[in-house]
C-alpha cells in the first residue's frame, strides 16, 4: 500500500516536473510549478523529513511560485521565442539530459552500503541545548554559523533586489502590483486571515523548539500574511526608507551575532552558548528571526521601489 | 523496492527533465524555473541520503535534513534576485532575453 504511494507520487513528481519544463504558456509553467512543489514537500514527507516538508510548502513552492507569478504576469507580452532551435538540437538535448539522468540514478546501486550517519551524536548532544527537534538542534547549535551565514545571504539578496531600482525612486515604495477592489474576496480574505495566521506563525515558531516547525516556517507565514494584505490593497507596503523597517530587517541578523560574540566571554568560543543558557537564547535568536524572516521575505516579494508614474 | 530507492529515481528523472528545459527553452524565466527544477531535484537525492542515514530512532540524519532547508532558503534569495534583474531587464529593453542585441530587429 505504502509503496503504491510512493510509486504513485514518484511518477506524478516526474509527469508534474516534466509539465512545467515543456508548457507552452509562462504562467501556465508557473502555476504547475507551484502544484509540483506541494507534492515535492509530499515526497519529504515520505522521506521522514518534516522540517524540510513545511520550508518546501512555505518557500520552495508558496514563495518561490509567488515570485515567478508576478514575473510571469509582467513579461506575459513577450511570447516571441527568440531562438528558433533546430529539431537536431533538441534531440541532442534531450539526449545529453537522458545521460545525465541514468547517470545519476546509476549512482543509487553503487553507493557504499553502510550509510554512516550523525543521527546518533546529534541526539547524544541535544539534551544539552534544551531543544527536543533534532533538526532545530542542527541548526541553531551543531551548525549555527551556517543559518548566520544564511541570514545575511537573505539580507544580500534585499539589498541586491533594491539596488535594481532607478535612482528617482531609491527609498520609496515597492512596486507591488496592488489589486484595489473594494468589496472582493480577496480583500475579505485580507481582513479576515491575519489573526489566525499570526497566531499560527507564534505557534510555528515556539513550538519549533521541539516539534518540527521554527523560525523560518512561522516568518514565511507571518510573511504571506502581510503579502496577502498588501496585495488586496488593504495596506500599502512601507517606504523602504522607512527606520522602523531597517531596524526589522536586521534585528534577526544582529540577535545573532549579538549572541554570537556573546559566546566569547561566557564558553570562549564564537556561537557558543553559556551553560544552561542555551534554550532561552535561541529563542530570543529564534523570535527576532522570525521578524526579520517575515519582513525580507515579503519586501523580496515586493520587489524593488518604483515611483508612482513609472510602469 | 524502497521509498529511497524510488525518490532517489525521481530525484534523477527531475534533474534530467530540468537539464533539458534548461537547454532548450529560450525565456530567461522558463530558465529560472528549469533551475529551480534542478535544485529542486539535487535536494531530493539529498534527502534519500539523509533517509539512508536513518539510525538512534530518528527516521533521518538531521544534518543533511537542516543542510536542505538552508539550501531551499539560498536558492529563494538567488531566486529573488534573478527575478528582480530579469524584471528590470524587461523595463529596460521591452522584453527579457538573454540573446545578442544584433538579433533584435
């Protein structure tokens, strides 16, 4: 039965994938795009893997979809296709592709058969940091300098993102296309949605301490809850200068390093936490995370200012 | 047959299908699609390694599992910014290509 699934699910991975590669129409790639990523979180769940699941659903698929529908919406006049490729060559593709494919599934019969893992040490060492998630555990204890370091690449990608907009409208306004109808749905969703979505952000992020769940997957929500607002129009997004804003932006980053270098007087050590201290510190990491997680993600979705009158 | 075994398949089909989108289809979003698509699938094999690693009660090695979730977060950001280019590439010059300029008429 269990197999039937995963057979079931592995193909429809391949057919859903496959469809979003040769559709003809962007958006029509896109929205299939965003099916694929939700049976793709599915598969992780299969895989014993909770926390990727949910980012999968939150970012992979929600997130990511978002961007490229609002990307595709924009660039939906040019359908040209510029290159016209001979049929050769997409056979030759499709041919380099195929290799490229067996090649790796190949791979699956000649890995070493006793798999060695670090599932042991990490629940050896838990008990210590006061998390009961293995996985939270990882990231925030036994490879913290790598969730730091993928912190600031979101705060890169913020600043690379407004540095796309044209001198005349630095500090303005994202131009997030805004659908102003008064009494549509959507407006009543954007109304009506937030509070339940707050309160189940808090709950994502706390309970992520010892369930799957965190800082990441309750920002995103708290994230698409502010998106779904500024889309129905109910709230403009900020100006970007704005310094309460700044000050969302970097309060995760700045948590972090904070308590980083707070390691050097109490352990000794970079990231290090003081003995006993460990749980309540990453949660106040966790909880300034996942402002900061919230507000980028939305303002990377927002997408760079431009002024009233540009197009 | 395993569930590793079936999703390490799939894993490989999805980077295959991506390859090919990524080569042939001339849109610059169709390419960042394929490319999500990829890394996508490269995430995929990640996680039946994780799976394989399965021991001391947990169904997986958390550290490839954490490892992913940093990496689907890197690949949105890269995401991001390839989005925002493209978009002002297409204010710029009408449409987003990634062709010579001698091509336009």
């Amino acid at each position: 039965m269990e197999t039937g699934f995963d057979i079931a699910l592995a193909l429809l991975l391949l057919c859903v994938g496959g469809w979003s590669v040769i559709a003809r129409n962007m958006m029509t790639a896109v929205i299939v795009f965003i099916a694929y990523g939700l049976l793709l979180s599915l598969a992780w769940v299969r895989l014993h893997a909770i926390d990727v699941s949910l980012t999968e659903a939150a970012i992979g698929s929600g997130a990511t979809g978002l961007l490229m529908v609002i990307a595709a919406h924009k660039v939906a006049g040019d359908t040209k296709r510029v290159v016209q490729l001979s049929r050769g060559f997409h056979v030759l593709a499709a041919v380099f592709a195929a290799l490229v494919a067996v090649g790796i599934a190949a791979l699956a019969f000649v890995l070493p058969g006793e798999p060695s893992s670090l599932a042991a040490p990490v629940l050896e060492r838990l008990p210590d940091s006061g998390l009961g998630n293995p996985v939270a555990g990882v990231l925030f204890v036994f490879r913290s300098f790598d969730t730091l370091l993928e912190k600031v690449v979101l705060l890169l990608a913020l600043i690379g993102v407004w540095a796309l907009a044209r001198d005349a409208d630095w500090g303005g306004v994202p131009g997030l296309r805004l659908f102003r109808e008064r009494h549509s749905v959507l407006t009543l969703l954007a109304r009506t949605l937030p509070p339940i979505g707050f309160v189940f952000a808090i709950y994502m992020t706390w309970a992520g301490a010892d369930v799957p769940g965190g800082a990441f997957q309750g920002g995103t929500v708290l994230a698409a809850m502010w998106i779904l607002v500024m889309v129905a129009g109910v709230r403009r997004p900020p100006r970007i200068s704005s310094p309460p804003l700044r000050l969302a932006i970097v309060a995760g980053p700045v948590v972090f390093l904070a308590i980083g270098f707070l390691g050097f007087l109490a352990p000794g050590a970079f990231l290090a936490y003081p003995e006993g201290f460990a749980k309540p510190l990453i949660v106040a990491m966790e909880t300034a995370l996942t402002l900061s997680i919230a507000v980028i993600l939305g303002l990377l979705i927002a997408g760079p200012p431009k002024g009233e009158d540009a197009p | 047959m395993s569930a590793a075994l079936l999703f390490w398949l799939a894993g490989s089909g999805l980077i295959g299908l991506s390859v090919y989108g990524l080569i042939v289809n001339p849109h610059p979003l169709c390419k960042l699609l394929a490319l999500n698509l990829l890394g996508s699938g490269v995430f995929l094999l990640f996680g039946v390694i994780a799976r394989r690693g399965a021991s001391a009660g947990l169904g997986g090695d958390p550290v490839p599992q954490a490892l992913v979730i940093t990496g689907i977060v890197v690949a949105f950001s890269a995401t991001a910014i390839a989005v925002a280019l493209l978009l002002r590439l297409h204010t710029e010059a009408g449409e987003a290509s990634i062709d010579e300029e001698d091509g336009q008429p």
